[in-house]
C-alpha cells in the first residue's frame, strides 16, 4: 500500500513538473506532500518523505528532457513497520517523464 501511493504521488508530481508553465521544483514536491497526507503520519517531514525532482529547474528546461521524481521513506517511519526486521528498509516511489 505505501509503495503504491509513493508511486501515485510520484507520477502526479512528476506530471506537474513537466509542464512548461512550472519553473520550480517545490510546485511539484508540494502536489507529492499533498497526495501522501492521508497516508504518511508525517508527510510534511523532510526527513521522513525524502523526494529528489531531476534535474535542477534553476538552469532552465527545455522541451523533451526526462525529469524524474523519486520519494522515499523508511519503513520504521510508518507507523505499523516501526520495529521487526523489515525496520530500516527503504520503500521507494519513481516516475519519469519528458518535458512538455
């Protein structure tokens, strides 16, 4: 269940990011906090929800390029993972699309 919404909010994210209107990565990472609220106790923290949007909007995006969205958390911040042996494993979430 947490693997899938990380993928679900990964792709809304992404797709935001490919938009030739946005020009920053925070409007993307904001849309993927917002569609992990009802799932991850603590998804405004960035120690907890750990998301990397590729590459760097500062230097400008031209049409086409592959920009990838990555999320990840450890199982131990999900409530019910919080000991036993899967503890410190990492769930990941990726989306990858191109550039309007």
């Amino acid at each position: 269940m947490i693997k899938q919404a990380l993928t679900n909010a990964a792709r809304e994210g992404c797709r935001q990011c490919t938009l030739a209107t946005v020009n920053n990565t925070e409007t993307g990472a904001s849309l993927v906090r917002a569609r992990l609220k009802g799932v991850i106790a603590n998804y405004e923290d960035e120690n907890v929800i750990r998301i990397s949007i590729t590459p760097d909007f500062e230097t400008g995006i031209e049409s086409g390029t592959e920009i990838e969205v990555s999320i990840e958390i450890t199982c131990k911040d999900v409530s019910w993972f919080a000991s036993g042996p899967f503890a410190n494993v990492t769930i990941r979430g990726l989306a990858i699309m191109s550039r309007e």
